[in-house]
C-alpha cells in the first residue's frame, strides 16, 4: 500500500470534509466532516484541517509515509499558481494565506490546491456522472454558481487560473449568480409572493405541490439555461452535470431548463449533449479534492 493513498479535503466557508482514497477512485474510510468556522483565526481553522487528515489516517490505520499526496480543493478566489488563498470572502481570516505551503511543511508530503468547485466536478468527471467522458462542463449550484471545465482528464485553467469563473459575467441588471444561486431562488420567490423564504424553504413547498414554489423552479431552470448553452455553444462538451445543494431541485426546474437550452444551442450538440444530476454527493468534493495527487493527471499544483 505505501504510497498509494491518496488525501481529499473539500474546505469551504461552512465545512471542512477530509477523505481518503486509492489512485482507482475506492473511498477508503469514512470522510471526516467538521464545521470551518470561519471567523475563527486562522491557526485555528488549520489546526481542524490538519487533525481532520490524521484523523482519516488513523480510520485507514495508515501513515503518512503511505500518503502519495494531499489534495485540497478551497473556495476561491486562489493563486493556484503557489497555492495561496487570495480575499475570499468565505475566508475573511485566510486572506493571502499560504495554504498549500502550511500543509506540505507540516505533512511533509506533495500538496496539491484547486478550486472548489473545480474539485467537485474533476471528481464526477473522473468517478462520477462524468467517468469515460473526454469534455466535461460541470455547475455547482448553491450559496453561488461555480462552473468547471475537464478535458482528457484535467481541470482546464485557462491561462491565469480563472477558466470557468462564471459568476462575475453580466446578467440582467447584475451578474448570473444574482439569480442562479440560493439567494436568487429566494429573490424569485420574493417578486412572486411578495415574501421571503430560503432556497430549502421554497423546495419543500414544491414537494408539496406549492403553486408559487414550482413557478419558481421554472423561472430558476429559464434563467441556469443560460449559462449552460453558453457553455455548450463554447465548449461543445461530451455532457454537462449539475452539483451542489440547488441541484436537489432538479425535478422542479429541469423541464424548463432542458426546454430552454434545447432552444439555444447549436442543432447537433442539441440533439447530443446530455445534462444531468451529479452522482456523487457530497463525496465529490473531496474525492476530486484526493484525484489531484493522481499521478497520471496532476490537475492541482
């Protein structure tokens, strides 16, 4: 087994979840899940990190000498370049921290960081909805929108780091991320009913047969068609997978954006082009977080 496990850890505003996997994608251990607290200094967030690691080594009964590298896949913004997290502000105690520096010293083992939501989908591209696929676009739909770009088997950078950003570009009044987020299901809500509820709150009443609810589902699927057919009519990829919390709405809002992208983009990929759910829960973080150690693709830096 020596050097043949591989590290993942998702680390967010919200959690921390660290794993454990083989080069072939097998979940070793149960991960281990701890809140960030983000407002906490920052000796104190990477003290939970790194207690988080020896805790998923001690679950495998492994040491560290077995670990081929660790993997982290951090909110953003980052330089990936030397690994540090720039003014994030899920991270208002890590700005301009070395991150990848702090973890390689202290582990002694190759360290590799990317975004987030770049990590969730590397790792449905490589285990998940995506495996066997050679272009995969993938949107994390949540807090915000994150968008990733794999191709044969690597996390696309694009020239500064910042391929798949999406959530600055204009949209209506603000940016895309305005309306196609948490806070924008709710802000569609609000211009419906005149009241406010969170993005769960709205998808239990639509489980519920809520009238006002499931029209907003529709309205959300309209407004994510979007920023799907501009990345299919950019990238013409293989297959296109949805993540992240919003995305356990997919049946309210999926007609309507299937309907609506259908429409937008080129004829051929409209006919070919398969959207779909992520496969891998909350796992996919983390395990795409541990797949930028895989040697064959080191996808992370």
């Amino acid at each position: 087994m020596k050097n043949k496990i591989l590290i993942g850890v998702d680390f967010g505003g919200t959690k921390i979840m660290t794993g454990a996997m083989s080069e072939e994608g097998k979940i070793l251990c149960d991960p281990i899940k701890v809140p960030t607290n983000s407002t906490e200094e920052s000796k104190e967030i990477l003290k939970r990190i790194t207690e988080s690691i020896e805790g998923v080594l001690f679950r495998t009964s492994a040491s560290i000498d077995e670990v081929a590298g660790i993997g982290l896949g951090v909110t953003g913004p980052l330089d990936l370049k030397d690994g540090v997290i720039l003014e994030c502000p899920q991270l208002p105690t890590m700005h301009l921290y070395p991150l990848k520096k702090v973890v390689e010293e202290y582990f002694g083992r190759p360290v590799y960081m990317n975004n987030d939501a770049n990590c969730f989908i590397y790792g449905e591209a490589l285990f998940g909805a995506g495996a066997g696929k050679n272009t995969v676009v993938g949107f994390t739909l949540g807090t915000g929108i994150g968008c990733a770009i794999i191709i044969d088997g690597k996390i696309f950078a694009g020239s500064t780091g910042s391929a798949g950003e999406i959530w600055p570009s204009p949209y209506g009044n603000g940016t895309i991320e305005d309306i196609v987020s948490g806070a924008g299901v709710s802000k569609i809500y609000s211009k419906i009913c005149g009241q406010t509820k969170s993005a769960l709150e709205i998808g239990k009443l639509a489980e519920n047969g809520d009238h006002n609810a499931l029209l907003v589902w529709e309205e959300l699927g309209k407004h994510l068609s979007v920023a799907i057919s501009w990345a299919i009519n950019l990238m013409d990829p293989d297959i296109v997978i949805l993540g992240g919390s919003i995305s356990n709405a997919y049946k309210f809002f999926s007609s309507s954006m299937e309907e609506n992208v259908r429409k937008q983009i080129c004829p051929t990929p409209a006919k070919m082009t398969k959207i779909v759910r992520a496969t891998l829960g909350q796992f996919a973080g983390f395990i795409g977080a541990a797949s930028l150690a895989i040697p064959a693709g080191r996808s992370g830096n």
